[in-house]
C-alpha cells in the first residue's frame, strides 16, 4: 500500500495504522481516532476483517506472526502506528504465545522502522511491572522485569526491553509506551469471559444477590479503566509531541470491598495458597484458561501513578475504576459483544 492508498478528505488531518484493531482496546482506538478531527483516516488490521464500519476507517487482514516483512507496505504512509495486538492463549503452550506477542511484536517495530513512520505507540501494561506496592503508587521508573513465572508479564517486560534498543538505534521515531490498569468496557466481557474464566461461567449469574460472598486475599487489590478511556489516552498520544513510557489508570484501587459491593455480596477472608491450589488444578484439568502463574502475577503487581499521562497527555479518565468494572460485568450478565472476531458474544 502506498502512500495515496490512504483515504484523505482533509489537507493536514494523520492517518493512523492500528494493529489489532478487532478486541477490547483495538475497537475503542479505532472508534476514538475515527471521532477524532485530528485523524483523516485508520487503517485497521487483524487476522479477519469485522463487519463493522467506523468512519473514515479501512480493514487489512493480516497476521503479524506469519507476515511480518508484509506490514511495511501497509505501514507505507502513515503518520502513527498503534500496536495493540496480543494473543492471551494458549496458556498451556506458551511458545505459541511468545511467538506472537514478542516475534510478532518485533516484526510490528521493525517494519514501522522501516517504512518512515514517525510515531510508534506501543501497549505495554502494568503487567511489565516488577512487583510493587498496594498501600503506595508507583511512577514510570518503577522496574519492568514483570513476574516471570507468567507468561504474560514476562512477555510484557521483554519487549521492554526490546523498545530499550530500538529507541537507541531509531532515534528518528517517537516511541510512546502505555502502561494501562486492567481494561474492561461493557462490550469486551463475552471475549474477556472466553479468555480468562472460559465458556463455563455462567455470565448470567454473575449478579448482585447471586454470588454470596468474594474472597478477601492479601494481595487482592488493582487497578481498572475503562477501555475508552484508555483509548482517549492512546489518541492524545498520536496528536501531542511526548515519548516514554506512561502509566493509565482510574480511581479507587479495586479490593474485596469493592468486589462485595458491586455484588452485594459479603467479604470472605481466605488465605492466598487453598486458592492458588483449586485454580491450578482447574487449569490443569483444562476447565479454566488463566493460570494459576497469572493470579500470581496480579497478587503482586503495583498500582500506579497516572500523573504524568494527567499533565502531559491532558488525560483525565471520564469514568471511575468501580463504574468499569461494573460496565464489564453488565456485559457479562447480557452476553454483549461486538460484530468483530474477538468480541463475538
């Protein structure tokens, strides 16, 4: 694809890839660049192409692990690139996943590289983050060495460290990195049920009154945003001259309390390990996907100072932590979904 491929109705408006354009973070992006004035036109692309139309927004299908050297004409032309996508399964087989979310990922930078693209955003996560603290907040210099016993934050962290020497060798490039809390929209919970509890939870009964109690854990306490929020947060990154690394996330911190709350269900204290003991052997027997290394990971993950992103982003999350958590499990009770493969409900 070059240059004139993409659409352009305005003389000065950006014209922005966003790769992995169908999930959770991909449709807010694709839905915040095409409400944007800032924006001419979006080039989406992923595996299969939605049934779905935003304006000023064109579909490529394509799969970042098999068609890596094939991004640089698509990349041809633009004036960002937005890389969001990542494959959370099979946890079982996590070479699979590693050659998707990091070679894949590597391929994604390296043809931005090299077909001119001046502004690279990349979706890190919290999960890069090194283990941290829950009575405290912690800024962008925190550590990004993850929690290597899972997948995920190992993934995470390592390419940390690959944008580390890719900024070093593309100077030319601004580099974005976002750090966001857990995601959730009230359209993403058929795709985030199949991923991480599987199609065995009953969404239905996931509602206030039904579910007695949540457990009280030591460690149980994280951060949430709303995916559009984040979005909004992933288009000021494209339109304002800032680099580095940038925490998202909304307040309060989310607990068993607020767990309970959202529930109407009472809080049940129990100790960390008989927990960790029933998801492993549920993972094991293939009844759920996460992992019990995950729930690991979230136990010690920190929470974060969104200040920078507040001041140099001008960002300011438009709904709480609470109000997206319970967007997500609204969701999850209606089996609500998107015209896009991942978000099929």
């Amino acid at each position: 694809m070059n240059r004139s491929a993409f659409p352009r109705p305005g003389a000065d408006g950006l014209r922005v890839v966003v790769v992995g354009a169908t999930g959770n973070v991909g449709t807010s992006v694709v839905q915040a660049c095409a409400d944007s004035p800032a924006v001419d036109s979006v080039l989406g692309l992923a595996r299969r192409a939605p049934h779905w139309s935003p304006a000023k927004t064109t579909w490529a299908a394509v799969d970042i692990e098999e068609h890596g050297p094939d991004l640089v004409p698509l990349f041809t032309g633009a004036d960002a690139v937005i890389h969001l996508a990542w494959k959370f399964q099979p946890t079982h087989h996590p070479a699979e996943t590693w050659q998707t979310n990091v070679v894949g990922s590597v391929g994604v930078f390296e043809a931005a590289a090299a077909a001119g693209v001046p502004v690279l955003v990349h979706a890190s996560s919290v999960g890069a983050y090194s283990p941290g603290p829950k009575d405290g907040a912690v800024d962008e210099s925190w550590p990004t060495h993850g929690w290597p016993q899972a997948a995920y934050t190992r993934e995470k962290a390592y390419l940390e460290r690959v944008l580390d020497a890719f900024e070093q060798s593309h100077p030319e490039m601004r580099v974005v990195r976002m750090r966001p809390a857990f995601l959730f929209k009230r359209t993403s919970a058929s795709e985030q049920r199949r991923i991480f509890a599987g199609r065995f939870l009953p969404g239905r009964l996931v509602r206030p009154g039904l579910i007695p109690a949540v457990p009280d854990m030591t460690g149980l306490r994280f951060q949430a945003l709303h995916t559009d929020d984040a979005a909004a947060a992933y288009l000021a990154a494209v339109t304002r001259d800032v680099s580095g690394p940038f925490n998202l996330a909304a307040d309060p911190p989310i607990d068993a309390e607020a767990l309970a709350g959202l529930l109407h269900a009472r809080r049940l204290p129990l100790p960390t390990a008989p927990v960790r003991a029933a998801l492993a052997a549920a993972w094991r027997l293939h009844l759920v996907p996460a992992s019990p290394d995950l729930f690991d990971a979230v136990l010690r993950l920190p929470l974060m100072d969104a200040s920078r992103a507040r001041i140099e982003l001008d960002w300011q999350p438009r709904h709480t932590a609470v109000e997206a958590v319970e967007s997500f499990l609204t969701g999850l009770r209606e089996g609500a979904g998107m015209a896009t493969a991942p978000l099929a409900a």
